[in-house]
C-alpha cells in the first residue's frame, strides 16, 4: 500500500499514468466514437487539421479521417505492445531462470542463444522474420516479442545469481526445498519486481519497433496504425506534413507514457533515501 | 554552564553543545542531541556506541562531510580557535587532510579501485603543497615504509585490489598522515579486519600516534579496543553522551548503566567450568577436502583453492563444538559441506553412525531434517516475502505436517525462543537484527534436527544482542539436549559457550580440545598469536563468564 | 598483453555464436515461401519449370537442407556470399559497396550521442534535483519516446524544406562532381540530419545511464575519501567520479551496438541512404534472400568487432579486469 503512496508521489508518474489512461480510453472507446471502418473514405483528401468541423485532424491523401485511424490506431499499439511483451517477459523469464538457478552447461547453453540473439541487430532478425512469415498482425506481434526476449532474460538471469547464493535460498535448500519450490515460491517472487519494471521498457521499444515496420510497409497494411499513417504522409510531406506529424505524436505521447509509468513503478517498489 | 562536560585543559578538539538534525522521515529526530567532549593533544580518545549512537554522524560532522539532507543543528567545533561548525567550504577543505585527517572502516570501498595506491596517496600532497612530482614520489616511499607496508615501491604501483585488507589499511593511515595533521579521526578502522590483522593495525596506531604526538579520535564498538589503546573513553547512545573519562576508571568501575551493560556484554575469555560430555559420537568427520577451481581456459592457468584440506573432528551427543578462525579459514566452506549445501570433494561424514556425505539428492532432502543451519546475516536469511509463521513452519510442511498443525508448533517455538507468538504474522523487516535470528532458531529448531550448525550467529548483531542471543542458546541446549557446532572468528564468543573448540586456518585443523586447554594453554603458534591478537586481551581475561 | 589476450579469447567465443545466427537465419529462411529462383522469374517477366528446374539446379537449390547449408558454411569460410540476383554481382560487391555510409553514419551517431550524453548526464548528476537536472532528463525523457523515423521526417520539414538548410537525402550531391575536402563536407552536409536522427534515441539512453552511474558513484565511499583529503568538488568529479562512471557507458556501446545498426535501417531509408541498412530493406521486399543473408552476417560480424575493441578499452580502463582468469 504504501508503494501506490510512494507512487502518487510523484508528479512525473502520475503524468504518465493519466496519459495511458487517456490512450485506453480512446482505444477502447474507438468504436463509439468513430463507429465508421477508420481505413473507409470519409471526405476530400488531404483536409487541413482544424479546418473542417467533421475531420478535427483533417485526412490524408486518401480521404481517410486521420483522427478516427489516431483512435483505432491506439488499439493496435497497445495490442501490439502489449502482446508481444507478454511474449518476451514469459520467453525471457523461463531462460533467464533456468540459466540463473541451474548454471553449468543449462547457462552457458541458454546465455550463446541468448547472445546469438542479441548479436544480431534486432531490427535486421525482424525484417528476416517478416520475410519469411510474411506481414500479418500475429505474425508481426510473435515477431516483436521473439526479437525483444534477451533483455529480460539477461535480467532475470542476474537476478536469479545473485538471489541463488542469499542466504534464505540457502536456508530452504537446508530445509529439504525441491528445485521447483525454490525456484518458484522463494527466488521468483523476489526476482520479479526489477524485470515487471522493466516490462514497460519493452513495451516502449515494441511500439517503437512496430511502428518502424508499418512505416516501411512491412506490417499488416488493412489496419490503422500510426506507423502506417506516417509512411502515408511521407508521400504528401512537402505541404501536407500534418499526415505524419500527428501520428507521430501520438506515438511519441504513448511511448513516454509508458515510460514514465515504468520509471513510478521503479521508484515505488524501490525506495533509496535519496531518490533517483 | 561555565565549562562544558568533559572539557580537558589544553584541548586541540573541541565540541560544545553540538546537535544534528536527521531529515523527516528518519526514524530518529536527531541524529546529536547536545554532545560535548575534547580532545586533548598526545591522546587516544575513544568513541564507543553501537549502530544508531551517532558516533560516526559526530565524526562526518567535525569534517563537514555530513550526508545531503542531515545538518548541524546548533553548537560549537572548537579547532585552533576557530568554529568548523560555522567556518565555510573553501576553509574546510584547507583543513581537511592538513589539519583534520579521517580514516574509514572498509578500505576495499575506501580507496579508488582504478587509480594507484601511490597516486592516491601522492593526491594528498599535490593537494595541500607544491612539491614536484619527484619528491612526492619519494615522500610517498617513506610513508609507506613508515607503516610497515612490505614491499614499499610495489605496494605505491599497485591498485587497491591487488593489496589484502591490512594492507590496505595500511595505506590508508598514510594518506592519512602524510601532512601530519594534528587530530586523526578513526571511523571503526579495524571492524572489517581479521582478529590478527586488527591487532596489528591498533598496534600501529598507537606507535603511529606516540611517535608523531598526533590526538586520535578512535571511534568503535568494542570495549575490548577501548581496554587496548584508549587514554580516555566516551560512550554514547541514541546521540547522546551517556558517560565519559580516563579508561582506567571508566573500565573498572563504570557509572552509567549503559556502559555497565556494554561492558558486560563483551564476552570474556575465561571459559566456563567444563561439563561432562556424552561418549557417543554423534556427527564424525574425517578427512573431509574441498578444492575450488576458477578460471582457466581447456584446463590450464586455473586457479586452484584448497578451501577444506582433510579436516577430521568429532561432536560428542549433547556437545557444542567451536570452530574458529579467521576469514579464509574454511570454516564457512566446512559449515557448508556439513550441511550439504557443498558437495565435499573426499572423505567421509557420518551422522548418527550412518553415512552422510554420500546421500544422493532424493534421499538427502529427506534426511535433511536431522542437520540444520542457523545463518549470520539476520537480513539475507529470511525471506522478506513470507509471514514469520510461515517461515518457520515452511520446514515441517515440507516433510509432511499438515499445515494447521504446522502453524500451532511453530507459534509454540516462537514462545521458546522468546518472542511474542502473536508476532508470528509479520513480515521480517518489521522486526530487529536480534529478533530475525531467533526466527532463524525458531526455523531451523522446528524439524527437531539432531545437530545444529550455528554460522555465525551473532557476528552481524550488536554488542548487547549478542549476550542476549547466546544466552538463548545455552537455554536452548539445556532444554533440548541439542548438539551444536558452532563456527566464529570471536574467540571470546567461542570460550562462552562451546565445550570443545577447533582451530582452523588456511583449510586445515591446527589445534583442537577442549575449550580450557586451548585458551588457557594454546600449543600451536597460530592459536598463541589469535590469543595474543585479542583487542583488550587482559581486559577479558579478568571477568566473569555467562552462567550456564 | 594480457588484456589483448582476454579480448581475443572473449573474440574466439563468440564464433560459436557467429556460426549459431548463421545456421539459424539460415534455417529460418528455409520457410519462406519462395526463393531466389522465383524472384528471378519474376524479374524475367515469366518462365516454364524446366527454366526454373534447370536455374534451381545451377544454384544448388535442389539440393537438401542440410547439404545446401553446408555448402553455405563451406563457401562462406572462403568469404564468398554468394550472387546476388537483383542486382546482378556477388554479394559481397554488393554489401562492400554499401558499408560505408553505414559506417560512416553509426560512428557519427555513436560519436555524437556519447559525447553529449556524457556531457549532459555530468551535468545532470552534478544539478541532481535542480531545474537543470529536471530539464536534462524530460528532454532525454522525450528523445527516448520520440520515433526515429518520425524525427527524420520532421527535421526535414523544418530543416530542408521550410529553412532549406540541410538537404533532404542522399549521401552527396550527385549532380556536381567534387574532390577532396569539399566532397567530405559535401558529405558532412548530407549526414547531419541522418546523425541527429540516429543518435537522438542513444544520446537519450547515454545520458541517463551517465547520470545514474554517476549519481551512484558519488555516492560511493572513495568520494567520500577524496572529500575528507580536502579535494574542491571539481577534482573530484573529473579525477575520481569521471572514470569510474564511465565505465557502464563503455559497456553499452558493446551492448546498443546491434540497435544502432538496426536504426540504421529505417534511418537509411527515411534519408535515401545508400547505406547496408536500406539494402537489407530493399532485399526483404525484392526476396534477394541471398543479400540478406549476407547482410545477417556482415551485421553480427559488426556487432562482434565492435563489442572486442569495447572489450579492450573496457579492460584498459578497469585494472581490475585484467586480474580475472
């Protein structure tokens, strides 16, 4: 209870929790407010932002509304990373756990796949992922997640060695402890707090990485997503700029909600006496 | 007011009055309320308390060094007729390493890891005066020469890491006393050293202090350090000066109730009356090895330790057995393999007449309810996310207890061990160092184990809690008939409670008996010079033990 | 010697991992529907399956997996890597050909973005809690959100096409043929906004990994030392602070290296680079899965001779390195 005080207590993350909570809520409410097929041609192309009553963010070159695909385009940045940290956290979690608690050859076998991982540049495994299963959202949200694994797992890893030798974890192998109930009833629930934090940073870096591909083309083309949007506007970009922009900021306010969020969590769950 | 408590004609040092303030939401409102002593020149002054007594906020306070958010209150710092308290940045850094020089308990974090011993201690030259490059260089060599480094010339090219603790502290007191300062301030310089090597570093303190005529505040825990080297003595608590005067005085006949029970609590080295021991055999190890290797690339340039080198030794039925030594001894190793958290390279382990070392891992989980381990870090050993009662019945549940019943016995143990069962229900951090090791008792006393191994129990408590906890074990012992091994680097807490002790050093046994002879009449060179090393030795050696 | 040594042998693990990505992108594109033979066909305009069988047997496509792998393996030891069908040349011509703008563009950006993310998180650690400090780190807050691509197009907005300072793509003006210091700054000219764009998202990462690092350090009892010496608080930070906090930062050059090279790509592609990132783009979309796999491989080989010269300079930085076996 008194991680949520330490929460409110801080301008900054309180921030980032209302602006998340505003982006849900035009997710969701994504439906209501634009019941309209956001991708369907809705006016004249390319209408200034705050020029018409009927389009408040004006179209794109193709006559779309640009503020109904900024509303439905909320749901797919957030499915996208949301899912695909979830993909990560549990990938990572499992390997980085294992390696941590068992050592010997199960780390060093689990750490080379873990480096393979993170020897190639994520974005460059992600183009040959999408080359290979092709562009669909599913696909797109496994490849996100594949690609962004090995941080969680190096930071359970480090967690779970430096919890492995504590002296509680020593005390219950004494008392007759099974791996498992090691593992999980004793390492895990301390373990878990530092990579739950660092989720929002995957988060930050799935939308990011989502976006890029939409951006270049290479994701699902017949949904509305702000990636998308601004690889459209680069088209117009010499007069009508505002195609771009506006997803872009969308993005760029999602993002460093996330962050900040994630920065609140932080300091929340660990209060140092002097702050950050 | 006219004169200030404890005030000493001719003082170099001078503090009136002084009170510091802790930020909100510390759990104390100041961390000095009102303190006043002097330091006289030609002396060792010590400061005695223990954690939470303000003794080293009074220390980072004469420097100026206090932390962020803590600050000086009101009072008076009297140095050579000026007031530190209220003198300003660009002044103190004049004074400090000049005038005022400090040295800190743990040199390993002390000392920058990547510069050079020499550089560092150069740093203080270049500082304060404008001598070349060359003759900083050798007034460095001379420095180090002066505190009996070996090796002078290495030791100023070698970084931190490369030098042992004593070393280190070595190099620490000559930076310190490269100007000559006038007042040394010594925060618990020799805390985090081995019992051999702290008296070596008191020893040069003192040889230091007598030579250059330098006043010394000495700031520690242990009354043992106080009977060695202190001229006179100030005892504090909760930031406030309970009692103070000469040593002799202070030592022999204390004023305060405090400082008796500081005092007291300071085990002594007079071992109890011996009691019979049972003649069966009850945990027997022999020739038990264990080799570490690190590093080394397909087998070649790996380092080898011999951290348990064929080490045999017997704990007689109802007995408690002492294993002392310093760090690197191998006792914690030899603990560990005991317990079989390590697995023992060779030799054999036998419990209760039956084969040990050699269960397989099904079968060990099984049998583990007959050893169990009490832990030194009260902190690390518990797991923060579990009730007390859950911690404690965790055990039980494991071999089969059905859970409620679990529960029930385990509230009955924390009444055992003397806590309040209806505590059970909290979490660990709310409760003291003390009272999270008789958790740990509690835990490690519900499988009813046959022999307990104590690692350090008491190591990590405070003075007075350790009289308090030992006490509990020699209770526990009598009522529960239980067979202990318990492993130190304290003599005095060995010749209190263990009946039979073992002497351990560099992996190997150097001495065993009982634990009268061994300290009364010590064979091995090793065991004479542990003895020796004791701080206030003679101090110790004139008191009474524990009742048993 | 001794740190040469260690480098070289953290150097010679790291071809398990090398011959690891290799074997499993390789296996990876196995999957894709189609291969080089029918991206050909599909440049040709059309073709029978004879011409496809008689193409597939010319470039060891019907051969099995594992043979073909081998093949892979074999030729790639003698640096061959393979032909590129788009483009018509080998692929190593290829990827030599596009390297250095990559090159040149990752070591401006990592130029870039450690000096100033050194310089500001100093500044930062130094105000901690003062508006510097909170101004410092929103901005890196807001870097570190921004998307890259996004970034880019907008600097071109403002930059080329409203200010028309800065040109809004290429490697270098084609049009006039220049020599020596005017075609580098020709060049320089063309990579300013690609460097701010590329190193906008790491100045953000350094300059908080530089304030923390050095927040903790302050902290650390040798500070406190230095203080009692009688050291101003200048000397501290630059003789004992600087160095020990920058260590963390050496390190993540190793780390972010694969991201930069990553970001290089959709930067490369917002600029009109004629960079390796954009070719492994334009490899994706024409399924020169060859190219790609060269480009899979020349990337690692990246990664890794970056992370050996961050290993020695680490271990030049740190004595206490060189003691570890």
């Amino acid at each position: 209870m008194d991680a949520i005080k330490r929460y409110v207590r801080s301008p900054a993350a309180v921030l980032g929790l209302v602006l998340l909570l505003g982006i849900i809520a035009m997710a969701i409410s994504a439906g209501h407010v634009y019941p309209r097929d956001p991708l369907a041609l809705a006016g004249r192309p390319l209408i200034w932002p705050f020029s018409n009553p009927r389009f408040l963010l004006g179209t794109d070159n193709s006559g779309r509304d640009i503020a109904a695909q900024i509303f439905y385009g909320a749901r797919i940045s957030l499915l996208i990373g949301g899912a695909a940290t979830l993909i990560a956290i549990a990938i990572g979690i499992l390997v980085g756990a294992l390696a941590g608690f068992y050592g010997g050859w199960v780390d060093t076998v689990l750490m080379r796949i873990t480096e393979a991982f993170q020897t190639l540049p994520n974005f460059v495994l992600l183009l040959v992922l999408v080359a290979v299963f092709g562009s669909t959202l599913t696909t797109v949200t496994i490849a996100v997640g594949v690609v962004s694994w090995p941080a969680p797992a190096r930071l359970t890893r480090a967690e779970f060695l430096s919890l492995r030798n504590r002296e509680f974890v020593q005390a219950g192998r004494t008392l007759g402890m099974k791996d498992a109930q090691l593992i999980l009833g004793e390492i895990l629930p301390n373990a878990l707090p530092p990579v739950i934090v660092y989720a929002s940073v995957v988060m930050a870096v799935a939308i990011l990485l989502e976006s890029a591909l939409a951006f270049l083309r290479l994701s699902d083309p017949n949904v509305a997503s702000w990636g998308n949007l601004i690889g459209l506007g680069r088209d117009v970009l010499r007069v009508q700029w505002y195609v771009s922009a506006i997803p872009g900021i969308a993005i760029l306010v999602t993002v460093l909600a996330v962050s900040l969020v994630g920065q609140g969590l932080n300091d929340a769950l660990n209060p140092r006496l002097r702050g950050r | 007011m006219t004169a200030s408590p404890g005030a000493v004609p001719d003082a170099v040092l001078s503090i009136e009055g002084l009170s510091v303030r802790l930020p909100a939401g510390a759990d104390r409102d100041r961390a000095l309320a009102d303190v006043s002593l002097s330091l006289a020149a030609n002396e060792i002054l010590c400061v005695v308390g223990e954690s939470g007594s303000g003794k080293s906020i009074m220390a980072n306070a004469i420097m100026r060094l206090l932390p962020d958010r803590v600050t000086i209150d009101s009072g008076r710092v009297m140095f050579e007729g000026r007031d530190l308290a209220a003198a300003s940045p660009a002044e103190m850094r004049k004074l400090r390493g000049a005038s005022i020089a400090m040295i800190f308990q743990e040199p390993m974090t002390a000392l920058n890891p990547l510069r050079t011993i020499g550089d560092q201690i150069g740093e203080m030259l270049s500082v304060h005066t404008h001598l070349a490059r060359g003759e900083i260089n050798a007034r460095v060599q001379a420095l180090l020469a002066d505190v009996h480094i070996p090796d002078p010339e290495r030791a100023a090219k070698a970084y931190p890491h490369e030098l042992s603790g004593g070393q280190r502290q070595r190099a620490m007191i000559a930076m310190a006393l490269a100007l000559d300062p006038k007042v040394l301030i010594a925060d618990e310089p020799t805390t985090a050293l081995d019992v051999t090597t702290q008296a070596q570093i008191l020893k040069l303190i003192r040889e230091l202090q007598q030579r250059r005529k330098t006043a010394v505040l000495f700031i520690t825990h242990d009354f043992g350090v106080v009977a060695e080297i202190a001229d006179r003595v100030v005892v504090m608590q909760h930031g406030v000066v309970v009692e103070q005067g000469p040593a002799q005085s202070i030592l022999a006949d204390p004023q305060h109730a405090y400082t008796r029970q500081l005092i007291a609590a300071v085990p002594p080295l007079t071992a109890p009356p011996p009691r019979a021991l049972s003649d069966e055999i009850i945990l027997d190890l022999s020739n038990v090895s264990k080799t570490y290797r690190s590093g080394g690339f397909l087998g070649r340039g790996a380092r080898v330790t011999a951290a348990v080198k064929n080490v045999s030794l017997v704990l007689p039925r109802g007995a408690t057995l002492g294993i002392v030594g310093e760090s690197g001894s191998g006792k914690s190793t030899l603990a560990r393999c005991i317990v079989r958290l390590i697995d023992p390279d060779s030799g054999s382990i036998l419990l209760q007449g039956r084969d040990w070392a050699g269960l397989r891992r099904a079968e060990l989980r099984r049998e583990t309810r007959h050893i169990q381990m009490v832990f030194q870090d009260p902190f690390a050993s518990l797991n923060p996310r579990r009730k007390a009662a859950d911690l404690v019945a965790q055990g039980p549940i494991i071999h089969g207890t059905p859970r409620a019943q679990a529960l029930a016995d385990a509230r009955d143990l924390f009444a055992l061990v003397g806590l309040d069962p209806s505590a059970a229900d909290r979490f660990p951090h709310e409760f003291s160092g003390g009272q999270r090791q008789r958790i740990g008792l509690a835990r490690a006393l519900a499988l009813k184990p046959a022999v307990l191994i104590a690692d350090e129990p008491v190591s990590a408590l405070d003075v007075s809690v350790q009289a308090q906890v030992l006490k509990l074990l020699v209770d526990l012992r009598e009522r529960l008939g239980l067979s202990i091994i318990f492993i130190t680097h304290d003599l005095r807490v060995a010749a209190q409670i263990c009946d039979r002790v073992v002497v351990m050093k560099d992996g190997m046994v150097v001495e065993h008996g009982a634990t009268a002879d061994v300290f009364g009449n010590p064979w091995h060179s090793y065991t004479k010079a542990l003895l020796n090393s004791i701080p206030g030795g003679h101090f110790a050696r004139g008191r009474e033990g524990i009742p048993s | 010697m001794r740190i040469l040594s260690l480098a070289g042998r953290r150097l010679a693990a790291s071809i398990p991992t090398l011959v690891l990505i290799l074997i499993g992108v390789f296996l990876l594109l196995q999957f894709a529907p189609g291969d080089t033979v029918d991206a050909m066909m599909a440049q040709m305009g059309g073709g029978d399956a004879a011409t496809a069988r008689e193409l597939r047997r010319f470039y060891g496509l019907d051969l099995s997996v594992p043979a073909q792998l081998g093949n892979y393996l074999w030729r790639l030891i003698r640096l061959d890597l393979g032909f590129s069908s788009i483009y018509g040349k080998p692929v190593a011509t290829v990827i030599l050909e596009r390297l250095p703008p990559t090159i040149l563009l990752m070591t401006a950006s990592l130029s870039f973005a450690f000096f100033f993310g050194l310089v500001f998180g100093v500044i930062a650690a130094r105000q901690f809690n003062k508006w510097p400090d909170t101004l410092i780190s929103t901005l890196g807050l807001i870097f570190y959100a921004t998307p890259s691509f996004w970034f880019g197009l907008m600097a071109i907005v403002v930059f080329s096409i409203y200010l028309q300072w800065l040109p809004a793509g290429g490697f270098e003006d084609i049009g006039a043929v220049q020599s020596g210091v005017f075609r580098i700054l020709d060049i320089a000219r063309h990579l300013i906004l690609p460097t701010l764009t590329l190193g906008l998202i790491f100045l953000a990462i350094y300059l908080r990994i530089m304030r923390a690092s050095m927040l903790e350090v302050l902290n650390l009892d040798f500070v406190r030392t230095a203080r009692a010496k009688g050291l101003d608080e200048t000397r501290v930070v630059t003789r004992h602070v600087l160095r020990n906090a920058m260590l963390p930062m050496v390190t993540l050059i190793g780390l972010q290296a694969g991201t930069m090279l990553g970001g290089s790509v959709v930067v490369e592609s917002v600029f009109s680079l004629p960079g390796l990132g954009r070719l492994a783009y334009e490899s994706v979309i024409q399924r020169d899965l060859n190219t790609l796999l060269g480009i899979v491989f020349v990337s690692a080989l990246l990664v890794i001779v970056v992370n050996f010269i961050v290993d020695l300079l680490y271990a030049r930085l740190d004595p206490r390195i060189s003691m570890e076996g």
